[in-house]
C-alpha cells in the first residue's frame, strides 16, 4: 500500500514539471486583434515545438492572419473570435501578415520563435 502511494505521488510529481503533452491550459491563450491600423500585438513571443493557441479578432472589419511558414491562413470575421493554433518547427522570425491586404505594410507581424 506504501509503495502504491509513494509510485502514485512520483507520477503526480512528474505529471506536474514534465514538458511532455503539456498543453496551454484557458489562461495562457494569446489574443491577436487586427485592424487597418495593424495587428495588436505585432509581435508574439512562441517557443519552438510548443503549440500555442491563439484567439484572433477583428476592431474594423473583416481581415486575415497568414503565416507562409506554418501554412496558416484564417480569416478573421467581425464580433467572434477565429481560433489557430501555431506550432513552429524552426527558431527564428516568422512574419504574418492580413491576406486580405497583403500589400498593407500596416498590416504586418512577426512570430519570434526560440529554441
């Protein structure tokens, strides 16, 4: 009976610092607005193999959140939030951008991956 507890506490413990299927608990969703004035914020901060949810919204109107990298395109409708979940597989800078505008350099972000 001892070793069954003292087994069940070890798994608990590394339950709680392992890394491993840990996913982003409600709280720890970003949140990514667009507008014709730019993405808010232009720059989100992620962490290479790590999935990250993030809630995209719209201020002014319809738009999209594109990254070429991830191959990601969502649009982005008015009142309702657009859920993406992003899983880089290399460090660096990922640009994203609205497809709708493409040529918008208002409309423009970067991810900022590291190891």
């Amino acid at each position: 009976m001892e070793r069954t507890c003292r087994l069940a506490a070890t798994v608990a413990v590394l339950a709680l610092v392992s890394p491993m299927g840990a996913r982003p608990a409600a709280d720890d969703e970003l949140e990514l607005t667009a507008s014709r004035a730019g993405f808010r914020p232009a720059a989100l901060k992620l962490h290479k193999g790590e999935t990250v949810r993030v809630s995209l919204r719209s201020a002014d109107g319809e738009h999209c959140f594109a990254v070429d990298a991830l191959r990601i395109e969502k649009r982005i409708q008015p009142g309702r939030a657009t859920l993406a979940e992003l899983t880089p597989d290399r460090a660096g800078k990922l640009d994203f951008y609205c497809c709708l505008h493409p040529d918008d350099e208002h409309e423009r972000g970067q991810l900022e991956v590291s190891e």
